[in-house]
C-alpha cells in the first residue's frame, strides 16, 4: 500500500508543479488577478469541507481513505477539468462543438481558478492531513485498518 500511496503523492506533486508553472506563465501575461486567486482559493476551502464533513458523517472510515481521496478529488480531478476547460478557451473549437451555453471568457477563469484552487489545495492538505485523525475522533468517526 505504500508503493501505491508514495505514487499517487508523486503524481500529485508533479501535477501540482505542472499547474503552478502555468499559473506562473499566466500571472507573467498578467491574465491572473486578486479574483481568480480569491475563487481559488475559496473553492479549495469549500472541497476540504465537503471531504472532512462526508467522513465525519460516515462514521467510519478507513485509514488512508483521506490521503487517497484528498489526491482524487483535489487534484486530479480539477486537474482533467481545466485541461478540459483550456481545449475549450479557443474561440473556433468552442463554436464547433456547440458550446453555446458558456461564455468563451468565462471558460478562461473557470480553468485559472481551477489550478489557482489545485495549488492551494495541495498546500491545505499538506497542513489539515495531519490533524484529519484527531479530528475525525473528535467527531466520533472511527477508523478502520
């Protein structure tokens, strides 16, 4: 379980080292501003509350569960998103597969917040995941091994 763990951290660390270096490339166009950092780092702060609350309502849970799931749904996950969100930020593709419901500017913020909110989350899981036991515990959910 280790091996499979000390994986998917390092494939967590690459990915976060990867929407880093484009969200540094972005803040030199200047296409980065005070709001898309504040949605990002909102939206992180709204994912570590959904995840803490659902194991603090399962009551059980088991023990890397938290590290894996922080790795998934943190990282991931938005990380396919925004590629998904930047192979729509051109105008030509964006008219060709129908998108009429999305703005093409609304597209660009969305995939910035979304690495904005992929590295705060990955600083915040640095921090919270020590405490999770505790405070699972504290709650009353048990672990499993």
């Amino acid at each position: 379980m280790g091996f499979i763990l000390f994986i998917m951290a390092a494939g967590a660390l690459a990915v976060s080292l990867i929407a880093l270096i484009w969200l540094i490339f972005l803040a030199s166009k200047k296409e980065i501003n005070k709001n898309i950092i504040g949605y990002g780092f909102l939206l992180s702060i709204v994912s570590h509350l959904v995840i803490f609350l659902s194991f603090a309502a399962m009551g059980r849970y088991w023990v890397f569960a938290p590290i894996l799931s922080h790795i998934k749904y943190l990282v991931f996950m938005p990380f396919l998103l925004s590629i998904l969100m930047m192979s729509f930020k051109d105008e030509r593709l964006a008219a060709s597969n129908k998108i009429t419901f999305l703005k093409i500017k609304n597209i660009r913020n969305i995939y910035k917040i979304i690495l904005v909110s992929i590295i705060f989350s990955v600083i915040i899981s640095c921090i919270v995941l020590q405490f999770y036991k505790d405070l699972l515990e504290y709650l009353g959910a048990k672990v499993h091994y």
